[in-house]
C-alpha cells in the first residue's frame, strides 16, 4: 500500500478515509452541499457511495479525562494506534477543563457540573442542531466532515448513562438520526449506550436494537466491551448506516478503562 501524506488527525471516533487525498476537511463546502438536500432523497445507493477509505475510526468510555494519568495514557493510546478519528464518552470535563492532543482538533459536548459528557476531534465543526443534552442526559454530538471532493459523511458520538430513559432511542435520537438522512450522507454512529446487544433477549437492549432495525442500521461490534469477574456485556457500540464501507471492527482492551475500545 502506498505510503498516505501525513495529515492532522481527528480525535473522538474513527471515520473511514479517501485514498491519495491530503485530508483537508472544509466544513463551509458541508453546509453548501446541504443546500442540494431532496425533501425525500430516500435510501443512499451504497455500492455508489464514495466516501472514504482506510480511515481508522474507534471509541472508548474512559471515565474522566480529569484524570491526568488517563489523560497521558489517551494521548499515548493515539499515538500508538494512529487513529483517525477517536470519540470518547463520560469524559467527566466541564468548560475549564483544557485538553490538548498534538496533531489533533477537539470538539465537545460537555455537562455542566455532573459527570458525563462526549468528546470528538477531527477537522470539522458540530451540526449544533442536531446536538443536544437532554433533560435525561442524553449526549448526542453530530459532526459533519467533508475531505476534498469525496462524499461527505457524518460521525455522531452518543452517550447514554444508566439511568436515562430507553425512550431516548426512539424519541431524541430517532429525531436527530432522522434529520441527518436528509442530508443523504453516509452515518456512522459512536458511543455507550448502556445497552447489553450481545443479550438480544433483554429488554434494555430491545429499544436500541428496534431502532437500528427502524433505520436499516448495522451494529458492527460484536465481543464484549466491558467485562468484569459477575459479567460480560457489549454496551460501547458503533452503528454504521453502510456496511460497504466497513473493513473491520474489533475490541481492543486498554489499561485506562474498564470499557474496552471499540474499533
């Protein structure tokens, strides 16, 4: 494989990445694309999509990025792994809370005085009418991203604590997911919902799973992301509205949480 131009990466969830192309994202040319959006574009043609290839995408749950020892152990996790784009949720931040990851740029969504909060960095601005906190803390960050002249696409980190209702499937996200196929872009979306998929029978997982049904979604996950000595469950998700686009996906365990990381 060809040697790719060094690039300034995304942080917070791993996308997939156009070949031989030099990465510059331009988020103005997302919002002019979204002027040429149909009332009713229907279902995007996957074997025409042309989005992009070989771009490392992954999520972890890392439980406070307050934390300086977790702090440097992401950077390192980043460095090593040479993700492209890396979501990350209950990062536990609020407005002073500075983070700075070399040859990356962040975008928040955090949580005003609680724990929680989702973090991405990548080269683009948040479709802020799609992002939102819900009075049940629902976090869901919607990122637009564009690289040259290939398709656009759309990352959205999600997270959701255990005590927010089910009903934010079909009521928030529902909506918002909704919005986004407007734009007849390919979705990719990240996050912990706190919902065991690996257990199709239970009914936390029953809203989740009806609502990628509803929407023609692939769970691409499917080992255990976080495991303890009473249980295994596979809560730390990644929704893809594309299979074709998909090379492979995986869990990785890490030293800093006790979620593994989802890729």
């Amino acid at each position: 494989m060809a040697d790719r131009p060094r690039r300034k990466k995304f942080f917070a969830s791993s996308v997939l990445y156009y070949p031989n192309s030099t990465r510059c994202l331009n988020f103005s040319r997302l919002i002019l694309l979204s002027g040429d959006v149909e009332l009713n574009p229907g279902m995007v043609d996957q074997r025409k999509s042309g989005c992009v290839k070989n771009l490392k995408m992954a999520h972890l749950n890392i439980r406070s990025l307050k934390n300086r020892g977790h702090y440097i152990e992401v950077k390192n996790l980043v460095s090593e792994n040479d993700f492209d784009i890396l979501t990350i949720s209950e990062t536990w931040l609020n407005g002073s809370s500075e983070i700075v990851i070399p040859g990356y740029t962040i975008k928040r969504l955090d949580r005003k005085n609680k724990t929680g909060g989702v973090k991405e960095i990548y080269k683009v601005e948040q479709l802020s009418k799609l992002s939102s906190i819900s009075s049940g803390g629902f976090h869901q960050l919607w990122l637009g991203i564009q690289i040259n002249k290939h398709k656009s696409f759309i990352v959205c980190t999600a997270y959701r604590p255990p005590d927010c209702s089910l009903d934010c499937f079909d009521q928030e996200l529902s909506e918002s997911f909704t919005s986004a196929m407007t734009l007849s872009k390919d979705i990719f979306i990240l996050g912990d919902l706190n919902c065991n998929v690996l257990d199709t029978s239970d009914g936390n997982a029953r809203p989740l799973l009806d609502f990628c049904l509803a929407f023609n979604l692939t769970q691409v996950i499917k080992q255990p992301t976080r495991c303890t000595d009473l249980s295994k469950t596979l809560i730390d998700v990644i929704l893809v509205s594309n299979m074709h686009l998909v090379k492979s996906s995986g869990v990785q365990p890490v030293s800093i949480s006790d979620h593994d990381l989802s890729l």
